[in-house]
C-alpha cells in the first residue's frame, strides 16, 4: 500500500506553480501543508500546465 503524498493530493506535477519535477510549490513552501491542515480536496492555486496534452 503506498502513501499519498501531497502532489497526488493536489496534483502538483501537473500545476504551473511548481517546479519543475512537480515536487515544490513557487507559491510558498507551506502551501501544500496549510492545504492539509485545512482538509482541502483540491488547491485553490492550481493551474494547469497545457504542455501536458499531446496532439493525436
């Protein structure tokens, strides 16, 4: 059984306030733990990266 952490909480490797491995939050370090204290299901801050999608 794996523990989630919090970039598969919030999908941070997907935001385009992290870095680059999707790991830290540009925002502010403590984001991603005042997100859990707050029982938060998804990040206020989140903005999708579109260099994710592939053309078919």
């Amino acid at each position: 059984m794996a523990i989630p952490t919090t970039s598969d909480l919030f999908n941070c490797e997907d935001c385009k306030n992290a870095d680059k491995y999707g790991r830290d939050c540009q925002i502010n370090n403590l984001t991603p733990l005042l997100l859990i204290l707050q029982n938060r299901t998804t990040c206020p801050f989140f903005k999708f990266k579109s260099h994710h999608l592939k053309e078919f």
